[in-house]
C-alpha cells in the first residue's frame, strides 16, 4: 500500500510532460543501407507523417539536400547520399496546454480556456554521419548547437549554442532534460564529455510570445547526434 503514492507521482509525471520532453534523431537501420526518424523520449513513438517538416542532408561540398522520406509504420525512413556529413531535422509536434491538475492537453489558447499556460513544442534534430571538420560549422539556422573540435571519447568536448547566429548565454547543455545539465557562459560555451557510442547533446531554447493568439510560449528542444568508436 505505501508504494501506491510513488506510483502515482510517477504516473502523474509521465503522462504530464509529454509535449516538452521528447526529442528526433536519426538511426541506421538493421540492413545498414537506410536511416529512420526517432521520436521519443525514454521510449521511441510513433507520429504522424505531417509533424516531420524537415529532413535534409548537409553534403561534404556544403550543399543542402532535401530527402525524400518514406513513411511506413507511424516512422520516416530516409536513404542518404554517399557524401552526406550531416543531417538537419525539424519536427512540429503541436501546441499543448498545461491544465490546473499539471497535465498537458494538446490544444491552444481558444480552446483549453482553463490552460495555465500553452506552448508551441518544436523538435530540431543535427544528425553527424561523418565526423570531420564539416560538423564545426554554422549551418545558419535559426537556432544551433556547434561542436568547437572534433568530439573524442573521455575529453571534454566545447559546444556553441546560436540563436539566429549569435551566441546565447544560459542554456542548459547535457544529455538530455532528465540529467544534469551545464548553462552555456557569456560566450554561448557549455562543455560535454563524449562517451563510446552514440551520444545525445540535448538543449532547450525558448521564446515568450504574449501576442500569439493560440500559445503563450515556443519550446524548441535541440538534439545533436553523433556515435563515437
């Protein structure tokens, strides 16, 4: 009976953050020739084939790609030129609302009039396929995550965090919004320590915008991927 207080909360806290704690990121698939869309947070989820807005390669010449993605089973999959260094995505999932009981609804401003707040929840995914110096450049988007060298297992790696190409102080940089994280300094800088594996950076950006009729605030989770030997 004491354990059913635990499991409540626990309950409560899943099924509460569902807009704000899930991220996109790219896997090869069990065949080695294609790659899939990930969406999820502890466990991956299925979406619907519209919230996927953006998947684009980032060739070794510079050149951006658009992909061609095939949608099967709630999951885009996607094959990539041979020259691709990295991949750029961008996912919309919704506008969710915070109701007085702590739980998100997805809705807006018009319809969920009780809401304590509402959110737009923007998911930016920077897949590295190659590691080469490639990844150590602005890719001009409106929001970034830039690794300063090229990342090696056990050593601190520096990373830049942009907002319209200007640094932005006060980020929290780390494996994802469940662990620790480090705010970025004056200079934009946070550091991560790369680990064996695939390796998650994960950032929030945020943005008030009291005149939106359907949303009172944007969240944009930002996830750079890259797998180290």
């Amino acid at each position: 009976m004491k354990t059913m207080p635990k499991l409540t909360a626990l309950l409560t806290a899943v099924f509460a953050f569902p807009a704000v704690a899930h991220n996109v990121w790219l896997e090869k698939t069990a065949n080695g020739t294609e790659y899939v869309v990930k969406f999820g947070h502890k466990e991956t989820e299925t979406y619907a084939e519209h919230k996927l807005t953006k998947v684009t390669a980032v060739l070794k010449d510079d050149r951006q790609q658009p992909l061609k993605t095939v949608f099967n089973n709630g999951e885009a999959y996607v094959n990539l030129p041979t020259d691709t260094g990295l991949v750029l995505i961008d996912f919309n999932n919704g506008t969710w609302c915070k109701m007085p009981n702590g739980k998100y609804v997805e809705g807006s401003k018009a319809n969920t009039t009780n809401a304590i707040t509402c959110l737009a929840a923007q998911k930016i995914g920077k897949a590295v396929i190659k590691i080469d110096d490639n990844l150590l450049k602005s890719r001009h988007e409106r929001y970034e995550l830039i690794p300063q060298s090229l990342p090696k297992a056990g050593k601190p790696l520096a990373i830049l965090a942009l907002k319209n190409g200007k640094p932005v102080q006060g980020i929290g940089v780390g494996e994802g919004e469940d662990a620790p994280l480090q705010q970025t300094n004056e200079q934009g800088i946070a550091y991560y320590t790369p680990k064996a594996g695939l390796n998650k950076v994960w950032a929030e950006f945020t943005e008030d915008t009291p005149n939106n009729p359907d949303y009172h605030s944007v969240s944009i989770e930002y996830l750079l991927t890259f797998e180290l030997k």
